[in-house]
C-alpha cells in the first residue's frame, strides 16, 4: 500500500511539471525555470522508471494486470504518437521526434517479445 501511494505521487507530479512544460505563449515561464523544470520533469521521469522496473509479480492474476496495463500504456503511447503524425501531416510539417519515438515503441516491443518468447 506504501508503495502505491509512492507511485500515485510521483505519478502525479511527472503529470504536473509536463504540464508545466506546455506553456506554449511563454508568458510565464523565463528560460532559467523552463530549464529547472525541464531537470525537475527529468528526475521524477526517472523516478517513475524506478518504479516501473522494480515491479514484483506476486500471483498470476497480478501478472495478468501489469500486462493488461503495459499493453494500454503501449497502445495509448502509439495512438497518441500516430495521432501527432497524421495531424502534422496535414500542415505538410511532421516532427521526425514523432515518428522516432513510435518507431522505437515498436522495434522495442518486438525485439523485447522475440527476446521473452526465446529466453523465458
């Protein structure tokens, strides 16, 4: 129970500073706090990667459920990445960010799939 309440916490803030980050009139934010924002977002993020990676599988059913919210997590990523692609499409002006990220979703979902069906 601590531990999900760790989670919610730090789940809340990385939520809050990438927000923080989409002040896109920069009315508010000098470049000095864009950038301890910036570092601040990056920490939690790397938080967040703690918590993801130190995950333990207690039943089956609790296997069942990280799985289920890995394949949302990964399919909402790539919706939301595929989404950004189509509509930069229209204005003829895609961010090769875009398409790098869910290029390397995928080939990391692959690779890690043939990895797992090979080795476990």
């Amino acid at each position: 129970m601590k531990n999900n309440i760790k989670e919610s916490v730090v789940t809340f803030c990385l939520v809050l500073f990438a927000v923080l980050l989409l002040n896109p009139f920069h009315f508010w934010m000098p470049d000095a706090v864009l950038m301890g924002v910036l570092l601040c977002a990056l920490v939690i993020f790397g938080i967040f990667a703690i918590f993801i990676l130190r995950e333990q599988v207690l039943d089956e059913r609790d296997n069942l459920h990280r799985r289920l919210a890995g394949r949302n997590a990964f399919l909402a990523g790539a919706g939301i990445l595929m989404l950004g692609i189509v509509v930069q499409g229209y204005s003829h002006n895609v961010d090769p960010w875009l398409v790098a990220a869910l290029v390397g979703m995928v080939v990391v979902k692959v690779v890690s799939r043939v990895w797992s069906d090979k080795n476990l």
